[in-house]
C-alpha cells in the first residue's frame, strides 16, 4: 500500500486591459475563471484597479473553522514587472497587488502603484531691489506676489516674509503684515511684526530685522500675496537701504509639496489559486 499526494491549480489567470481600459485575460492565461462580464456570474472590473474575479468552481478558501469554511485553497498574487532597458528614472513605480476572498466562489483583487515622483508645488518669489522709504501713513505695499495654484495640488501655501529696515524719530513704530488677495492673515490682530524705535536712539540708527511665517489654505486659481508697511508717528520715516545700508526685504510663496501616495491603477498581474493536496492510499501493485 502506499499513499498519494496529488496537488492541483484551481484557478489562474493573467489580467491587464486594453487601450481603453476596459479588463481582460490575455492570451491564453485565464483557467477555472469566468470571463469578464456584468453580474454575479461573471468576473467584473469594479473600479479602476479593482477586480472581483468569479471562479466557474467553488472552492473553500476562507480561514478555517467549523462553520464557515474547510480551507482546501490559497490565493497567490503577484504584478508583472516592467522591462528597466534604457527607462528612465531608474527607480520605477512600486506596483503592488491585494487579494481577499469575497466567496467561494468570488476573489476581490485591488492593484495600486506608488510612482517615483513627487509634486513639488508652485513656488514665487519677490524683493526690493531699490533703496525704498516711506513716510508716516496708512499701510502701503512694499512686495506683491502673484500665484496660480493648478488643480490636484495640495493648496496650502507657506509664506515668508522677511525684512532688515531702519527707522527715525524717538518712538516711532514700524510695522509690516502680509496679506491675501487683500485680506489681512491672522489669526485675529496677531497678522504680522513690528518694531519701534527706542528713546535715545539717534536718528537713523534704529536698525531691526522681522519676520513673518504663514501658512493658509487656498482654492485652486489666482492669487495675489502681499507684504506691507507703515510707519507710526509724526515726521517720522523708514528705510530699506539696498545701495549702502546692508539691508532687504523679500517674499516668499510656496505651495506645500506632496510625495504621491498609493494610488488604484491598472496593473498587469496574474493570480493563481492552487488546491491544496490531497492524501489518498492506494494498494501496492501485486
């Protein structure tokens, strides 16, 4: 007498689409499968990079217990790889393929794949190139930047601003804030930075360095950011000196960058559905 073990493919089959993105097995892969179809008795594309595969057999694949399943099966899974022949970057998407079993008879299978890039997001940039000063009065622009955000970008910007000014008169007050699309950023009062001009300081000695750090949400479009000034008190003045004064003002605007997550594509993979073997005894031949 001796005994047998037999092991047996249930199932397999290799899936992509086609140009216009509807699933297919290609060549001959596709075995104990139904073909692509609608409804419950064929297999089916749900979504992009997402499959529900019927098998023409049933086969208890589930984790094993005492009601709902006797484990005969295993699914393995895998994505085809791409040709790297003079591809560049050299470092190709990670392409990755799920499997579940939905039934005995239905495997649910989702690809997704992370590409290499990034997006980097919009980014400009301004600064006084010419000695500028203003006198005492209402808020005026010193830099204006504008920016269009694309669609499918992130929409935070992240704004910094930066001057080194100087400034006349006992107690006179410097202040700059930065405003978007005309509005003030905040939050509340606390919009921007200043500095004042100490009692005994002589005149045009009062020399100070700020900085404003914002960070906001915008819609995707136009946009306008700016950074302003204004000097309180009377007969009093500042300065940006470029030319002799070793001082500047910039503006910087950044849309915040992404590293692009796992996303559902249709990737080429094949799926294999193996019984698992089975012990039989025969008789020894006489």
């Amino acid at each position: 007498m001796s005994i047998e073990i037999s092991n047996a493919i249930h199932a397999m089959a290799l899936v992509s689409v086609d140009d216009s993105g509807a699933p297919i097995f290609v060549g001959q892969g596709n075995v104990g499968f139904a073909p692509f179809g609608h409804g419950p008795n064929f297999s089916e594309q749900l979504a992009r990079g997402r499959y529900r595969l019927h098998m023409l057999a049933p086969i208890s694949i589930l984790t094993p217990n005492q009601v709902d399943a006797r484990g005969e099966g295993m699914v393995l899974t895998e994505p085809l790889g791409i040709a790297l022949s003079q591809r560049f970057p050299l470092l190709p998407p990670v392409n990755k393929v799920t499997a579940a079993v939905s039934s005995v008879s239905d495997i649910l299978v989702e690809t997704t794949s992370s590409p290499a890039a990034s997006f980097a997001g919009v980014t400009a940039f301004a600064e006084v190139t010419a000695d500028t000063t203003i006198n005492a009065g209402a808020f005026a622009d010193l830099l204006t930047v504008p920016v269009t955000l694309p669609q499918g970008g992130t929409g935070t910007l992240e704004i910094l601003a930066t001057v080194s000014a100087e400034a006349t008169v006992s107690g006179t007050e410097v202040q700059f804030r930065v405003t978007l699309d005309g509005t003030p950023l905040g939050p509340g009062a606390s919009n921007g930075a200043s500095f004042t001009v100490s009692p005994g300081d002589d005149s045009n000695s009062a020399k100070e360095t700020v900085s404003i750090l914002k960070r906001v949400g915008v819609a995707p479009g136009d946009h306008t950011v700016k950074l302003q000034w204004r000097v309180l008190g009377m007969g009093a003045s500042a300065s940006i000196l470029i030319t002799n004064g070793s001082e500047h003002g910039s503006l910087s605007v950044t849309e915040q960058g992404k590293n692009e997550t796992d996303a559902d594509d249709n990737i080429t993979f094949q799926v294999l559905v193996l019984r698992f073997p089975q012990q039989s005894t025969v008789p020894n031949a006489a």
